[in-house]
C-alpha cells in the first residue's frame, strides 16, 4: 500500500477517534439552569430603570428620581 494511502486513512482513523470521544464527553454533560430574576412590577410607559442597586434586603430599582424596593408591589 503506498505511503500516502496510509497516511490518510491514519489521519481519518484519528478524525473519527477524536469526534466520538467529542460527542461522548459532550453527551454526558449536563446544561445548568439558566438563573432568572423575576421582577414583580412592570414600568409604565415613558418610565426608564436608570439604575439598580442591591442591598442586604434585596434589590432596589431607580426610576428617574424614585427608588422602588422589589418587595413593594404598588406604584
């Protein structure tokens, strides 16, 4: 067999090699939960959220010059 021909079925069979232990390690693992914070009030049109600061209680959202608590439900 020329030395050509057995130069790339050895670089295939090192392909193919490389691909199933890719496709293994990625089968076995597993995605995390994205984490999501809910936010449990809405802006009203024309509002803009300029800033969020978090503190010990939770977090704060500044609307224009009014700093809203996220565990104050009413606007």
């Amino acid at each position: 067999m020329p030395l050509g021909v057995c130069l790339i079925i050895y670089l295939l069979a090192l392909y193919i090699g490389a691909m199933v232990l890719l496709w293994q390690s990625l089968r076995g693992q597993k995605t995390a939960t994205p984490l999501v914070t809910e936010v449990p009030f809405a802006l009203r049109e024309g509002q803009t959220i300029v800033g969020i600061g978090e503190t010990t209680q939770g977090i704060d959202f500044y609307i224009g010059d009014y700093v809203r608590d996220e565990n104050y439900c009413d606007l």
